[in-house]
C-alpha cells in the first residue's frame, strides 16, 4: 500500500506533491520529513514553508503515531525550519536570492561536515505557489527552482516541493514548469463523489520526465487511486472500496 516515507529521494531530483484546499497534503510532507529525520540523521532535513509557522508543524508532528519531536531535532541541528515569508527573505530588500544563499549556505556547511554518508540531505518547499501569488514574478520562481535543483544535486540533497493547485481542471503555468522538472509527481486529491466522513481523499503517483529509474516505484494511476483517511495520529491508505467503515 502507499507509504509517502518510501518513495525514493535521490540527489538533484524533485519530488513534487500537489494539493488544493479541500485535500492538502501536510500529512504526505509531515511523513516524509520524520522518516528522513529517523533514518538520516547525521543529514540535514531543511523545512522551507511558505505558509506556516515551526509551531504548526511541530505541533502536529507531536500527535503522529509514534510522535515525532521536531523541537527536539531542531535543537541538534539535524532540523532546520525557514520561516520563507519572514521579513528576512521577503522584505523589499530581501528576495529569493537570499533564501537560495541561505539554502547554499546550509547545504554546502553539511557536505563539507559528512562525505562519507550515502544519504542525502532533504530540502522542503512547502507552498512554493504562494510566492507567486505575493507578487514573484513566474521568470524568477523558474530560476530559483532550477538553480536550486543544481544546488540539491552538488550537495547531495533531495527536494521535495508541495504546490497548491488553485483551479480544478486546468493547470497554472508553475504546475507545469514543475512538473516538466519532477521525477515524480504525488496527486492528493479530494473525492470526486464530495465529502465523506470515512475517507478523507485520494493518492496518485506519476512517473515524471526526469526520473532516472522507472522501475523504483510502481505509479499509480487516477483510476486506481490509493484512499486515504486522516486522523490525528497520521494517515490510513486503502483500496477503494476496502475500507471497513465504508464496506
């Protein structure tokens, strides 16, 4: 069954999941990020969000089953949460070049420190639609991503971005460049029959243009879509139709 903590990260590729309102994707970030945290620890974990505060993810990593304590990682530097829309990064005098030399600046501190690990760094993009929408012009989100996504690849990182979908049927011009960029693409979807108290959405998983090795996952298509359903403690994935609530 589908488990967003074991899909492949590998240096230089980008992982993109996609959401709207009524399905977001926290929970997939939130899994993937404490998996890392567990497993690479020796790793840097940068959470970059563009729309939420530490204390939000913190505080529902605390209620995950087994909790996760991204205080307590923090503190030992295994984690680093940016604020993306502090005043640091978005004033008039700051921008997405500061955010980039910030990112480099982490990310080659952690590659001079560890050249004997295998795993990779992880960078998180959460809502990287939103800068956008605060008025970034499309041209410098493009040369960010793509400057970024070399960054990752020479410092060994992995980079995972959640873009918000706005529109139902029809795809704005970041989703797209995104997707020509990803290695995998990771749909959360609402149901298309509306609002079920036993099942809070569905999965999909899509090969992308640059994933270098097609056999390491098994996609997973709109017509046989994962369900999910949300609780505090985290995520349960099914097949349709098999869950016991709704059988």
């Amino acid at each position: 069954m589908f488990d967003p903590s074991t899909l492949p990260r590998r240096a230089g590729q980008i992982l993109l999941i996609s959401d709207k309102l009524e399905a977001p994707a926290e929970f997939t970030i939130l899994s993937i990020l404490t998996s890392h945290l567990k497993q690479a620890f020796r790793r840097k974990s940068i959470l970059v969000s563009f729309s939420q505060v530490f204390s939000h993810w913190s505080s529902i990593a605390s209620r995950l089953g087994p909790p996760s304590n991204l205080s307590s990682y923090a503190s030992k530097g295994s984690l680093v949460f940016i604020d993306a829309l502090s005043q640091e990064f978005m004033s008039p005098a700051g921008s997405l070049r500061s955010l980039y030399d910030k990112l480099n600046e982490l990310l080659e501190t952690s590659q001079a420190t560890i050249i004997d690990d295998e795993e990779p760094n992880l960078v998180i993009l959460d809502g990287l639609s939103l800068v956008e929408w605060s008025g970034t012009t499309l041209l410098e989100v493009k040369r960010f991503v793509r400057a970024l996504r070399a960054l990752c690849n020479k410092c060994n990182a992995a980079l995972v971005i959640r873009h918000h979908r706005v529109t139902s049927d029809n795809l704005d011009d970041l989703h797209r460049v995104l997707l020509c960029q990803c290695s995998l693409h990771v749909e959360v979807l609402a149901l298309a029959t509306g609002r079920s108290s036993a099942i809070s959405g569905e999965i999909t998983l899509h090969a992308g243009p640059l994933l270098d090795d097609p056999k390491s996952v098994t996609t997973i298509s709109r017509s046989a879509a994962v369900q999910y359903r949300l609780r505090d403690s985290g995520a349960t994935y099914f097949g349709r139709g098999t869950s016991a609530l709704v059988l």
